[in-house]
C-alpha cells in the first residue's frame, strides 16, 4: 500500500502486475526469489524489494505535493520514526494479527507491545493534523497502512482506546480518494499478457 501511495503522489507511471501470493508467477521469483511484494523491476535491470525503497525511488522521480519537503530535524525525527515502525511496532503486529485468530493472551502481549508506538503517534497529531504538519508527507504515508492492519485486528476495541487524534486521522486516511486509488482491483496477470499502467 505505502508503496502504490507514493507512486500515486509522484506522479510516476509503472506497468502494474496483479499477483497472487499462494501462487506466485514464475516471473516475479526470477526477478526476486524472496517471493515478497512489492517488487520494483526499474529499466537499468535494478530490482527494489522493501517498500520504502520503493516509495524513495518514486519520490526520486518527482514529489510535486512535497513529501520530502522536511527541515534536517524533521528528516531525523522521520528516521527514528520509521525504526521504530518498521521494527518494533512491525513486529508486535504481525504477531498480534496472526495470533488473535488461536491464542488470544499472546495477541494481547504483542498488542500492548504496539500500544506505546500508537500513543506516540496520538500524540504528534493532537499538535498537527498530520504527522509533520499541515500536510500530508512520507511519515504519513510509511505509517498509515501499517495503523490500518492494527486497527482491522480488533476494530472495536481500537476505537475504544483514548486515541481521537489517531483514530480521526486514520479515518481521513480511509476516506480518501487516494487510499480509494489504490484500494482499486485489478485482473491477475498472466504470462504473455501487458500490465495495468498504474500512477501518472
């Protein structure tokens, strides 16, 4: 998702190949035998495998609503915050997520562990509609879908947290004709055939 927002933003244009993962194409475990999405094939025969590589190149490419318009504090403050997402917090979810389907005193454990990222970010946006300002930036679009995924664990308990600033710009995240965008779906590839032109 983090991925397909910042192509959208820049303006970028990919041949988008709409996979499923129980049955991976041949072609995508070529390009990257990790067999993980998104995966970026550039022209230069480069590959990108991680999201957020995936989001620097297409910001690269052009970044016209300025999401990497941050002071030097503010690019360090951006730092610490993806570690802690893509680390921590990423972990306590994908155990929590897959946990609250058999054993729900683990999901409980890692979902605690989650809680204190989630009230930082409260915070920040109890200051500033986003996470950085008045406008949306990379911080924003790194954290969304990974605060959507914990919020679909256990939707009602989430709303029942003391979490408005969190919880509203969530759901301004939800409401959005860009999440729209790339909530869209699309035929799986085959071989042999061209792929959906995705962003512009």
């Amino acid at each position: 998702m983090r991925a397909r927002l910042a192509i959208c933003a820049s303006r970028a244009k990919i041949e988008l190949r709409e996979i499923v993962l129980r049955d991976k194409p041949a072609e995508m475990l070529e390009a990257s035998p990790k067999g993980t999405v998104p995966v970026l094939l550039l022209p230069d025969g480069r590959v990108l495998e991680e999201s957020l590589d995936v989001m620097k190149w297409a910001l690269g490419e052009g970044d016209p609503e300025g999401w990497l318009d941050l002071t030097e504090m503010q690019l360090e403050d951006l730092s610490h915050l993806i570690s802690s997402l893509d680390g921590p917090f990423k972990s306590a979810l994908d155990t929590y997520k897959y946990e609250f389907r058999f054993n729900g005193e683990i999901a409980r454990g890692h979902r605690d562990l989650a809680m204190p990222f989630l009230e930082m970010l409260n915070e920040k946006l109890g200051i500033r509609p986003n996470l950085f300002g008045d406008r949306f930036s990379f911080a924003d679009a790194a954290c969304l879908p990974f605060i959507r995924q914990f919020a679909h664990v256990d939707e009602e308990w989430f709303r029942a947290q003391d979490w408005p600033h969190l919880v509203r710009w969530l759901d301004r995240f939800l409401n959005s004709g860009r999440f729209a965008a790339i909530m869209e779906k699309y035929p799986r590839w085959q071989k042999g055939e061209d792929g959906i032109i995705f962003g512009g």
